[in-house]
C-alpha cells in the first residue's frame, strides 16, 4: 500500500511537471507567435512561416529582385525581363504587420504546421521609364529579328511575273508592346504572349488580294497578246517574245503597261517605215536611177493616234494584224512606195508616161511651166494629187473651165489646154510660152490618166535623168 502511494506520488509529479512543461511550450509559443507568423503559413505563395515581419518583407523584397517576365515572342523566341533590370523595390505599405495584427498567438497550436495561406497585393515600384532601355536590348527588337512584313506583290521574275506571298515578318508595334509589358508587370504575371496579344505589324494585301490578281491577269492578257504589223517587206510583231519589256513598275509598286513604251516602239515603226517628206530612189521609163526629194508623198504614220490603239488593243487582249494609223498614206506599203500605178514627167523631154499596175498606159508630149518667166513646174520630188474633178470651172481665173483637173502642187496640176494647138507640143514650147505652172495636156491624153489615176496618186517630176531638180517656180504658178 506504502509502495502504490508511491508509485502514484511520482506519476502525477511526472504529469504535474509534463503539464508544466506543455504549458510553458504553449506560453512561449503565444510570446513566439506574437512577433512570428505561424509555421507553414504563406504570401501569395511564398513561405513566411516562422518570419518575423522585418524577415518577412526582406523575403519579399527578395522574391520582388528575382521578379521574371517571360516575353515568348514569334518563331519560337523568347526574352525575360527581370526585377533587377526594372529597379522594381518593395514598398511597405503595412500589408505586413497588418496581417500579423490579425493573427492570433492564442491560436498558434491549431495552426501548428500548416500556418496560414494569406493572398493579396503587396506594394512595389518600379522605373516605368527603365521600360524603353530594356526593350532596346530585347532580341525581338534588335534588327536582325526585327523584320518588317510585306504585303503580297507581283514581282517580274525576268520572264514573266507572278504574285508574291506575302511576308509577316516579326515587327512588333513599339507602343503596343510597351503598353502590353507594363500591363503584366503591375499585374504581377510572370509571362505575356505577345503573338495573342496580337502585337505584331500585320499585312495589308495578301495574294488573293483582288486588285492583285485582276492585275496579274491583265499582264498575262497582254502578254499572251500577238500583234503584227505587215509593211510588206517588213513586220513589226509585239507578243510574248518581247512584250515583257513592255510592263513597267509604276511608282506604287504595281505592274502596269507602259504608253510610253509603245509610244517608243510606234516612233521606232514609224522612223523605219514613213516614207512622206523623204528622199527616194526612182527608176524611170528608160531604166536609169535617179534619187528624188520629198515633197508631199509617202506615208506617214500617226504616232499618237497608232500608240493609243495599239496601247487599248493590247488592254483589251486583240490579237492579230493591225495597220498604223496614218497622217498621210500612200499606194503601196513596202519599201517603194510609189507602187505600179503614177504619172512620170520628164522636164526637158516635156513627156509625161502613165503606169497602171506596172503596165504603161500611156506615154506623150506635155508643156510643163513658162522657163521665161519663172513659172517653172516644180521638179525633182514626187507629189500626191489632192483632188479629182470633172469638170472644173477657175472662177478666179476668168472662169477657166477645163474638163480634168488634178492638181498635186498649190495651184499646180494636169489638166486639158483646149487652147493649145497640136504643134505646141515639142521639147521647146515650155522655155518661152510654157503654161502657169500647170502640166498642158491634150485632152484625150488627161482623160486616159484621170481614168488611171486619182487622190493621192503619186506624180513623179524630175527636170532630166542627169540633173533630177531643174530650176524651181520664182513667179507665182497659176492654172493655166
């Protein structure tokens, strides 16, 4: 009995003294949790189990200094911007201590190992304006990455053009990008996509663009486009040989026909082809070569009138032969204009032949213009007749009435001289009682060559086979 009562003296002063002892432990633990946070608890993640406030916000600060924003970026780049680099600093704004206020060191053993999990903003700041010095250095804005996007283009590929994808790039907007950066930062986020925040400089024209393919289909219209001229003994053919060299680049950018270039390509036609106001070599009846002046014959093309239909033939996708558009047209297109049908006059044989299609026609004595008194015939060049009548009536000349006229210089021409007698016409009669100017002729032999010939028909006058251009008109030429 002396033995239990011991026994159970030492196992109460064992639980008297464990009593104490958990006592004291719970007492320190309200004097400990008084200036600490409970073990286990957190900030927005962060373990402050244990802290003290001062701990507390220095691991703040330091979990502000290890701050990352991850920027991922286009083609798999990335760039981090850190808290170091933002001078971001915590800024105590009694966040801290208000939450250990809150907390209740009497409660600490009920909090034993899992603290509190406490959320919320902390306060912090930062150099806004260190923003533009880390986006300087950022790799997506260095210019090798920096790429700028392009627009969908037709491009000459130097054989023909096609239409050119277009490019993306990687060019971020500046501002946009700036904004969206300080956006994360003062949210707290600790990443940002700038392709779904849709920051990059987009395309405009992309190659199924309208304007872009109605315009590659116009080139390849023009360019599957054939057109020749046929001058006989020449051509002169556009198509897709050589019609490449006829689109340009316009200062858009756009590929377009180039008048300017047709303009070239008529006056080169033209320059090859026009014979009007030239020289040219003329074989007379006894077969000798002489070389005549202009005059008022030829061809002469229309170069602004033939560019602009050549340039809407070729718009509109017209194939086929064309002939120029003329100022002045002759009888025949190739190289000798003059052809197989025209009046030949010689002056000192005073004898004028006709030719229809190569075949003479007629061949008889003329009296050209009065040597003596200056009222030469013109010579030397070859000219068109300008009109055709039957009858005509001078009222300016005592209502002369002849029965063909064909005048071919000012008030030069052939017609009927029903007052000349038969013996005029010789070799001589022209020196002193020639006519006006005019070529005197029977009138059955003018009716033969008014048959013949008719408006712009040549007349070939030459003084003689030796001396091409004899003494030229110094009076006035009248008809007569």
């Amino acid at each position: 009995m002396k033995k239990l009562s011991k026994n159970l003296v030492s196992m109460i002063t064992l639980l008297v003294l464990l009593i104490l002892i958990l006592a004291a432990l719970y007492v320190y633990g309200i004097y400990h949790f008084k200036t600490h946070f409970y073990t286990g608890s957190t900030f927005d993640g962060l373990d402050i189990g244990e802290m003290t406030v001062e701990d507390a916000k220095y691991a703040i600060q330091n979990q502000i200094r290890h701050y990352k924003l991850t920027c991922y970026e286009r083609n798999g780049q990335t760039d981090t911007i850190t808290g170091d680099q933002i001078y971001m600093t915590y800024q105590d704004d009694g966040t801290i201590e208000k939450m250990l206020d809150e907390q209740n060191p009497n409660l600490w053993i009920f909090y034993l190992g899992r603290g509190i999990s406490y959320t919320g903003s902390v306060g912090y700041t930062y150099d806004k304006d260190s923003i533009d010095t880390v986006m300087e250095n950022m790799s997506c804005f260095q210019s090798q990455n920096d790429v700028a996007p392009t627009d969908a283009k037709i491009v000459d590929n130097g054989d023909g053009f096609s239409i050119e994808q277009a490019d993306e790039g990687a060019s971020l907007d500046r501002e946009k990008t700036k904004e969206a950066i300080i956006k994360a930062i003062e949210s707290g986020e600790t990443s940002v996509n700038f392709e779904d925040l849709g920051l990059y400089k987009t395309t405009t024209v992309s190659a199924d663009d309208p304007t872009l393919t109605d315009q590659i289909a116009s080139i390849n219209d023009i360019l599957n486009t054939s057109i020749t001229y046929n001058f006989v003994d020449k051509t002169f053919t556009l198509n897709n040989n050589n019609l490449h060299d006829y689109i340009v680049q316009a200062s858009d950018g756009s590929y377009q026909l180039s008048k300017s270039r047709i303009a070239q390509f008529v006056a080169n036609m033209a320059y090859e082809t026009d014979t009007y106001g030239l020289k040219r070599k003329f074989r007379t009846t006894s077969g000798a070569e002489i070389t005549l002046d202009g005059g008022d014959y030829g061809w002469c093309i229309n170069q602004d009138a033939t560019t602009l239909d050549l340039y809407n033939a070729l718009l509109n996708g017209e194939s086929g032969e064309r002939d120029p558009i003329y100022l002045y047209r002759a009888l025949d297109r190739s190289s000798n204009d003059i052809g197989g049908t025209y009046v030949e006059i010689c002056i000192e044989k005073q004898e004028l032949w006709c030719y229809q299609n190569g075949t003479l026609v007629l061949d008889t004595q003329v009296i050209t213009g009065n040597h003596a008194r200056g009222q030469d015939t013109p010579s030397g060049s070859v000219w068109a007749i300008d009109a055709h009548e039957h009858p005509a009536v001078f009222n300016e000349h005592n209502n002369l009435k002849v029965q063909y006229w064909m005048p071919f210089y000012d008030e030069c021409g052939m017609h009927d001289a029903s007052w000349r007698s038969e013996s005029e016409y010789n070799t001589t009669t022209w020196l002193t009682n020639g006519s006006n100017g005019c070529i005197n002729m029977r009138e059955a032999d003018v009716a033969k060559v008014f048959d013949v010939m008719n408006v712009g028909y040549p007349v070939i006058i030459y003084y003689s086979e030796t001396q091409v251009a004899g003494d030229q008109p110094t009076a006035q030429i009248t008809v007569g």
